[in-house]
C-alpha cells in the first residue's frame, strides 16, 4: 500500500507581469515517513523552482487510489461510498474512501473516477467531488500511474 503525503512549499514565483509573489503550492508525494517525503520533496522541486523555497507543512493523505489521465491538469478529490450487505442483520453499510483524479474539469474527473472503477465487483456511489490546490503527484515511479484514456 502507497502512504502519500501532502507537502507545501513555499518560495518566491514569478508571476506573467514580471512581479515576484511568495506563493505556498501543494504536491502530493508517494514516500515511507514524513522524514522521507521531506527529502523527496526537496529532490523533486529543485528541476521546477529558482532560488529558494522552504517546506511549509506536511501531512499524510488518506487517500485510497490515484487515476491519472494525460489530459488533465489539475486533480480533484472524489469520496467514494461503497455499499455492503450486512447479512447477520440485514442492514447496509457504507464504507467511504478519498480517492484522486486528474482531470481538466469536474465533469472529466467524474468520467475519470468512473472509468478507473471499471471493473469493480462492489456496488458504489460518488458522494462528492471537488478540486483541490494541489499542483503535482510525485509517485515512486512512472510505471505505478494508474492511467485512465477516456
């Protein structure tokens, strides 16, 4: 199981009028500790931002899958209720999990949701779906994407 950790970053940015901001962006890493994603955050973001930036905050993402798709460009998180039959009493139970896709609008990030749940045995719904401020996934590697083509 992936343990995914919320970083924010804060440094100067330069923004299109010439002007610089100091600006606090998220990035969600795949690491073992708060130690580690620290480190790998520092490693990651050196390529993307000049001169220097400091690690605001850190905090583990309880989110239980990831559905990247190319076309996306922002991520937007989904709680996702799966029903189960309690067959002692006969009742229904729901289980929620965070998940995240990557999309360009909220209508693709629901076909993205949908289309990455292809497949799955468990009924569910869709409880809610909202874009949130995070600016890129760093995961382990390239090849544990889970890619979703709409």
């Amino acid at each position: 199981m992936q343990n995914w950790f919320q970083v924010k970053a804060t440094y100067e940015k330069m923004l299109e009028n010439g002007t610089q901001k100091k600006v606090t962006e998220s990035f969600l890493l795949d690491s073992l500790s708060f130690t580690e994603a620290e480190s790998r955050a520092v490693e990651e973001l050196k390529p993307y931002i000049s001169g220097e930036f400091t690690i605001a905050d850190i905090k583990r993402a309880r989110l239980s899958e990831l559905f990247f798709n190319d076309n996306g460009d922002r991520y937007f998180k989904a709680k996702v209720c799966f029903i189960t039959l309690d067959e002692k009493s006969g009742t229904e139970k729901k289980t929620s999990v965070q998940m995240l896709a990557q999309a360009s609008s909220l209508r693709e990030a629901l076909q993205v949701v949908n289309k990455g749940m292809d497949g799955t045995l468990a009924d569910y719904f869709i409880a809610s779906l909202s874009e949130t401020a995070i600016m890129d996934v760093f995961p382990y590697s390239e090849e544990q994407k889970k890619k979703i083509q709409l």
